[in-house]
C-alpha cells in the first residue's frame, strides 16, 4: 500500500524527480508551510484521491526501475574504452 506524497518547494536534493512527481500528479507540492494543514486534510478529506496520487507515484517508481542498471554499463564501458577522458577536454 502506498502514500500520498506532500512536499516543500525545496527539494533541490532530487528536484528534477519530484518535479516529474508534481507534474504528473504523483505528488503534492506545498509552498508555505502554513498551507500544509489544509493540503493534508484535503487528502485525508478525500481518500480516492490520496489513493490515486499514490497510485500515480508506485507507477512512475516502477518505470524508473532499473534506470541505474541500463545507464551503468554503457557508462562503464565508455570509461574502459578511454571516450570519457579523450572527450572531457582534460589530460587523457
């Protein structure tokens, strides 16, 4: 079971992630903190949709799968050809 997600508009640890999550309903976005309450009660108000922004959030975490894995490799295999140092600009 998932959890509607709330955030503060300071999210500059994973911003480009949670503004994918804002704009594709996975998340509520909160810009004062005197407005919480009222964006909580609104969830708790009206559990459908609570449960659909949940809903939206588990989907994109699962399309996201892997992401790691599949970018991984063709980094690694770029650094062990040598592409990463000869096209940084740097000493190779």
């Amino acid at each position: 079971m998932g959890s509607a997600l709330v955030t503060g508009p300071r999210v500059s640890n994973a911003r480009a992630i949670y503004k994918e999550f804002w704009n594709g309903g996975a998340a509520l976005r909160v810009p004062d903190p005197v407005d919480l309450a009222e964006h909580v009660a609104g969830l708790l108000r009206d559990p459908r949709k609570a449960r659909d922004q949940a809903a939206k959030a588990r989907a994109m975490v699962e399309a996201g799968r892997g992401a790691l894995e599949k970018n991984a490799v063709p980094a690694a295999a770029l650094s062990a050809a040598g592409w990463c140092r000869a096209n940084a600009g740097g000493p190779t």
